[in-house]
C-alpha cells in the first residue's frame, strides 16, 4: 500500500491515522473557538487582512502540528500500556 496515495501529508503510520481522524472527527469548530479566533483577529487591528490571515495561517498550522503530536503520543502510550497489560 503506497501511502503517499492514501494521504499525502502523512510520513508515517501514525500520521496517517492522525490526518484520518482529524478529517472525520475535528471538522466543526465551536463557539470557544471561533470567539478566540474573533479575539486574534481583534487583537492584530493595525494589520491588513492579508497580513492577519498570514498569522492565523501560521497560528493554525501550529496548533495542528500540536494535537497531531499529542495525538501520536497517545497513540504510542496506549500502544505501549496494551503490551505491558498483555505480558
């Protein structure tokens, strides 16, 4: 199975399930979130709004790369506590 077919953006297995869930399950955002998004954007006032979508681009892509690392790392701690549990 060629992965990069299946999912472009995942380098790994572990990837791969993070962008399939994330794709499935992390789809509406709620209202915290888009007042924090309001808040950002209020907060950066003196700029345009290329130059505030070009932070929030960043901001975004930042906090994905955060929960696909805690996501992984989970991932891996289940994966390890399984095997401990069954030995």
């Amino acid at each position: 199975m060629d992965m990069k077919k299946l999912c472009p953006d995942a380098d790994t297995v572990l990837e791969l399930l993070y962008n399939t869930y994330y794709e499935h399950v992390c789809t509406d955002d709620t209202d915290e979130i888009k007042q924090a998004f309001d808040d950002l954007y209020n907060a950066m006032s003196d700029k345009t709004l290329k130059e505030k979508d070009a932070i929030i681009d960043l901001t975004c892509n930042l906090c994905r790369l955060h929960q696909q690392s805690g996501f992984i790392a989970a991932l891996k701690l289940a994966h390890r506590l399984s095997h401990e549990l069954n030995t």
